[in-house]
C-alpha cells in the first residue's frame, strides 16, 4: 500500500494531480483545497495517499496533511459516504472547521457540501461525535464543554457566548472554535462577556 508519495508535480486535472516520482506517474483524486495547497507544475511536493482496491481498479487519493487523509477514513466508515462525498465534503470546509461542526452538531455547515444532502450530514455529525476527538486539532476538552453546553440547552456561559457569536453573523461552527479556544485560555470559571472578548480575539487572528 502507498502511504506517501515525493516527487514533482506533472500536471492537474479538475479533481486529481499527477506527480512525477522518478518517471513514475501518479494520478492522485484530491480534494479543492489539497489542489489549492500544492505547488505548481514543475515543482516538489509531498502528498500523503489513500489507497483503495477493487475488482475493477486500484485507486489513489491524495491529501496535502496526514491529519486531512484521517478525516477523509474517518468520512468513509459512515453509512452513505463513499470517496466523491468524502471530498466533496474536505472541499468545502477545511479539517478543523469540520471537526467544529461535528463538535457543534451542525448539520447545516457539513450539508453545504455538494452531493451531501440532510439525512448524510445527520449521520455524519451523530456517528462521527463520539470518533471525532482524536482527530480534533487543538484542545479536546474545550470542543467537549462547549458542544456538550449547547446540546443541553441549559444556561451557560458558553453557551450564551456562542449564541452571541452567531448573532453577530458568525457560523454555528466557527463560533463553537472560537469560543472552545477561549474558554481554553479564560477556565472553567469564565463569565459570558470574558469568553466573548476573547472568542472575537482569536477570531480575529
């Protein structure tokens, strides 16, 4: 099995790469934002693989991190997502937004993603909350006091803090990420204003 591949980049297609690996070609299916990230043609790269085997053929998938091909494995075991839907999905919303999503239980940012309609994107919040963690960047604890407020529908101080954030035009994930960072830094013990401040500072990083 091809875990990664070095060499320079031969050409690009709409949705793969070929890399030149000692006069090898390779064509490599990728997500938008892995084509985005990669150099241009002529150029070394280094692209992580995910080999997939059938009757009918052998194909490669390529990611620009280790961390984007786990979440890509992860997709797959949900019912329903297959590798289209897989890349559709780390094409419209990068590693750590969809892990606020899966976090944050939102439905809606992981349904933007062509082909994925309400029914996939609620199987992929529910079954991939209790999996998701360990591929989570950042600090893990926070995601979970955060998610963990919202769902309870109860009063909290993040809680309030993210729905101050989203009344502010922010998405339900992006102010989940924002508010777990914060409540990193402020504690357990962090009033609604503090975690608010200090929500819109890292936003603004």
């Amino acid at each position: 099995m091809i875990s990664k591949l070095k060499g320079l980049i031969d050409e690009y297609g709409d949705h793969h790469v070929v890399i030149d690996v000692n006069g090898v070609g390779y064509i490599l299916s990728c997500s938008g934002r892995t084509l985005s990230a990669l150099p241009q043609v002529g150029e070394a790269a280094t692209i992580f693989v995910e080999t997939t085997m059938s009757q009918e053929q052998i194909r490669l998938f390529g990611f620009s991190s280790a961390l984007e091909r786990e979440w890509f494995r992860l997709l797959m075991t949900v019912q329903g997502v297959g590798a289209k839907v897989a890349l559709a999905i780390l094409s419209s919303a990068s590693v750590s937004e969809l892990s606020s999503a899966i976090a944050m239980q939102d439905k809606a940012m992981v349904a933007r993603a062509p082909g994925v309609g309400p029914k996939v994107a609620g199987r992929i919040v529910t079954e991939l909350r209790d999996k998701a963690p360990g591929y989570v960047e950042g600090d893990v604890a926070a995601f979970a006091q955060v998610s963990g407020a919202v769902a309870a529908g109860g009063p909290s101080a993040t809680r309030d803090a993210v729905s101050a954030l989203v009344n502010l035009g922010y998405g339900q994930a992006q102010a989940g990420a924002a508010v777990a960072t914060a409540y990193k830094e402020a504690g357990e013990d962090a009033g609604t204003e503090s975690l608010i401040r200090l929500a819109l500072k890292a936003l603004s990083r």
